[in-house]
C-alpha cells in the first residue's frame, strides 16, 4: 500500500495529499499510510464536524494529527449544511428526513475536500474500504470523491489488522479508534451495523461471493443465513455503478473490482 500511493502520487507529479479525516478507523489508516509513503510534510488532514459529530471523534482526530505530526485544517460544515436545508425546504416541504440528509453532508465534504485539492493542488485521497464498497455503503460524489483510493481493495476487518500491525511499529493511531463502532455520524446515534452484519461476517460472505465465485446457493450451504446472503449478494450486484465510477487504487486481492471483476451495471436486479 506504500509502495502503491508513493508510485502513484510521485509519477502523477502531485507533491502533498489531503485526506478528510472523522476519527474512524479507516481515515486513520489512510493517513497513517500516506505519512509512511510520503512523509508527514506532505500529508494534510481536514476535520469536517457537523451537528452529529460526536467530542470522542474530535479527539480522536486530534490525537491522532498530533501523532503523525500533520496539518490540521478544520473546517465545520453545519453552516452550509443548514443553507441547503433551508434552499431545499421549499421542495422538501414536510417530508420527513431519511438518506437524502446524510448524503448531502457527504457531499458537501467531498466539495471542500475537492476545493483544497483545486486551490492547493493537492492529490485527495478517498478512505473507502473494499467492505463498504462491495454493498455501495458510501456516497457517490461525497466520501467517494477524490483522485486515489489507497484502501479500496483492503476489507474492513483486514483494515483492523493492518492498523494494529502499524501500532505494533509505533503507536499512532489512537487506541480507542481501533476498539469503537464504526459509525458514518451522518445521523443522531448511527452505527455501521444498524444497515449491515458484523464486519466478521460480511467479509466472510463477500469473500466467497466476490474472490471465489461462489454462488448464493453455495454460501448458504456452508451456513450463512439465507437471508442475510441473499441481501448482501443484491447489494453486491446493484451497486457495480457506484464501483464503475470510483477513482482508481491499489490492488492487493487476487480479484480487485474493475480490474478482475466486472459485472453489468444493468441486468435487471431484483
């Protein structure tokens, strides 16, 4: 993944890279690679609070910039977020709030993300994992905005795995980030889990599905819930468009989406 981000950044002659920072394991990652690849000079962070962000996410930021020993640029996006509220009230009238609210505070961080990368030419670097990309639990033009995708081939429990291996080098990445729930904050009280199993799990059935050409009648038959299968391998095949249209990254499985594995966008998924 060094390797992979510092070949990339120094042949597209980009010198810096930013990366939108929440506090979460796979930020954390990101950044913690890209100051191993490029050293922490290069590399700038950019904290993006809202209302639903949450002290232990700030701190964990904090603590984890002072680590690596990158900028810092904080930047709170309620205020934006609160005029697209209202410009969009109109419209909405009363209809009551669900994925569009979240999506939209995605986005709005992706453009400011994007906004740096314009004025400062900086390189961003997305913090998708394979997990989330696989069933499409990330936001077109919001967390998916940028130019490299450094862990897009990396699942999330191998994320887990390779933040403690770099701990064990030298702690950086705070202790409490690798031992909290994963949560987007896009919402009062979200967790990664309320949508999806277990990452333990998840991986197991994407791992099957997507690198062993197992069929669903085959995962179910090595005890997975029939249900839970069937949900996730929807969710894998209806969201090939999001996948078609994120930046390009390093492959580390021996069947990385885009390269090895490419299915239609359009084939009547039900």
């Amino acid at each position: 993944l060094k390797t992979g981000l510092k070949d990339y950044v120094l042949k597209n002659n980009f010198k810096k890279v930013v990366i939108g920072l929440s506090g979460g394991i796979d930020s954390s990652l990101v950044a913690t690679i890209a100051v191993d690849a490029l050293g922490k000079e290069n590399v700038k962070g950019v904290f993006m609070p809202s209302r639903y962000t949450s002290k232990v996410s700030e701190e964990d930021v904090r603590q984890l910039v002072k680590n690596l020993g990158i900028e810092l640029f904080v930047i709170p996006i309620d205020p934006i977020f609160s005029s697209y509220l209202q410009a969009l009230k109109p419209v909405f009238k009363d209809l009551p709030p669900d994925i569009t609210e979240e999506n939209i505070q995605a986005r709005i961080r992706g453009n400011i993300l994007m906004a740096l990368s314009n004025k400062f030419k900086y390189l961003v670097l997305t913090t998708g994992n394979k997990s989330e990309m696989s069933v499409g639990y990330t936001t077109l033009y919001g967390d998916m905005a940028g130019g490299f995708a450094v862990i897009k081939d990396v699942y999330k429990t191998i994320v887990y795995k390779l933040a403690r291996y770099r701990n064990s080098l030298g702690k950086v990445i705070p202790d409490r980030v690798l031992i909290k729930l994963p949560t987007a904050e896009l919402k009062p009280d979200q967790k990664d889990q309320d949508v999806l199993p277990p990452y333990e799990i998840l991986d197991k059935i994407l791992k099957e599905y997507i690198e062993n050409d197992k069929t669903y009648k085959e995962i179910v038959e090595m005890g997975f819930e029939k249900e839970l299968v069937k949900k996730i391998v929807l969710m894998v095949d209806r969201n090939e468009y999001k996948r078609r249209q994120s930046p390009p990254g390093i492959k580390i499985t021996p069947k990385a989406f885009g390269k090895d594995r490419r299915m239609p966008i359009t084939n009547k998924f039900t």
